[in-house]
C-alpha cells in the first residue's frame, strides 16, 4: 500500500472513533509515526484528506453493493447477507460507521464533501430501493408504502444501531437487524395457513 492510501485508511479509521471535525494532522502523524510534512505533501488542506475519503468510499461502497447485488442470492437472502456483514463488522463497539460520523461534521464539511458524501449514501439507498423492488415483485419480501421510503428506514435504522452500540452493546445490532428482517417478511398466504 502507498503512502497515500495508507493516510487515507488511516484518516477513516479515526474519522469513526473521534470524527472528522476533531481529527488534525497531527493525530494522523502521531499514529502513523511520520511527520505532518508527509501529509501535507499529499493533502495540502484537510478539505483535500476528508475529500480523498468520500471519494474512497464511494469506491468501497460501489464494491460492496456490487458484490451482493451479483451474489445470486434471493432478495431477502442479499439482504441477510448485507446485515451479516455490518453485524460482523461492527461487533466490537469501539467505532461507528464512517459515513455517519461524517454526517455527524455535516457543517464542517467542505461543500464537494457534501456532494461526494450524499453519493455514498445514494448508492446505499438505490441498492436497497433496488433490492426492496425486487424482492416484492417476486413476493419474497413485504412491505408498506413505497421501496425507496423502506429503503430509508432500513438504512436509518443501520446506522442507528450502529451508533447505539456504542452505549448498548452490539447486541442492539443483532436485535434491530433481527426485527428488519421480521418486518420484511412475507406474511403467509390464507392458502397457507388452511
């Protein structure tokens, strides 16, 4: 991995245990055991470092989706495996998710981070939007109202979860993701139950 990159992972890792707006250069130098000159000679202002970070991920965002809306799996299965993935990944409570921390520093944010940040997001949104469609046309999963205001809701309540976790544990993640997926499942038909 290059310096850069290296800076990059770096800064998103502490975006997600002290945010964007009390992260310095120095913080980064400190962890990263070079001198804030380094930086610097990448990112001249931290608008550019926070700008690098949108930008990446979108990238990771664009993968992730990608690989779960490719996998094959029913609707409701791409949506397990998406919950099963954030239920893992955040299982130790010490950090929150980056996007919503950045969301957190909305108005310290430069104005193209804003635009690039509400790309990530729409990228999430339009996956589960897609997904929710999908899923309903096919009958294997159910809800009220329209896809993409559920799609809200599901991210919502993700983050939420996430961010909560930190003062309730990560068992608050296993139990919202259990009760979004009893919400979205198909009621059995009156053929069914006869």
């Amino acid at each position: 991995m290059d310096r850069k990159q290296e800076i990059v992972e770096m800064t998103i890792e502490l975006i997600q245990t002290m945010g964007y707006g009390n992260l310095s250069f120095k913080d980064l130098s400190d962890r990263l055991g070079i001198a804030k000159a380094s930086i610097h000679h990448h990112f001249a202002k931290k608008e550019d470092l926070g700008l690098a970070v949108c930008n990446q991920m979108v990238e990771i965002m664009t993968g992730v989706t990608a690989k779960f809306d490719e996998c094959g799996n029913s609707s409701f299965g791409k949506l397990e495996m998406f919950f099963s993935m954030l239920a893992t990944q955040w299982d130790n409570c010490q950090k929150t998710c980056p996007i919503g921390s950045l969301q957190n520093d909305f108005y310290k944010l430069s104005e193209d981070m804003k635009i690039c940040l509400q790309k990530v997001e729409d990228i999430q949104l339009d996956f589960f939007t897609k997904i929710l469609t999908e899923g309903r046309e096919l009958k294997e999963i159910s809800f009220q109202g329209p896809a993409a205001d559920q799609a809200l809701i599901i991210a919502f309540s993700l983050k939420g979860a996430i961010q909560s976790a930190r003062l309730r544990g990560s068992d608050i993640i296993i139990r919202s993701f259990a009760q979004l997926k009893l919400s979205l499942q198909p009621l059995p038909s009156a053929s069914k139950i006869n």
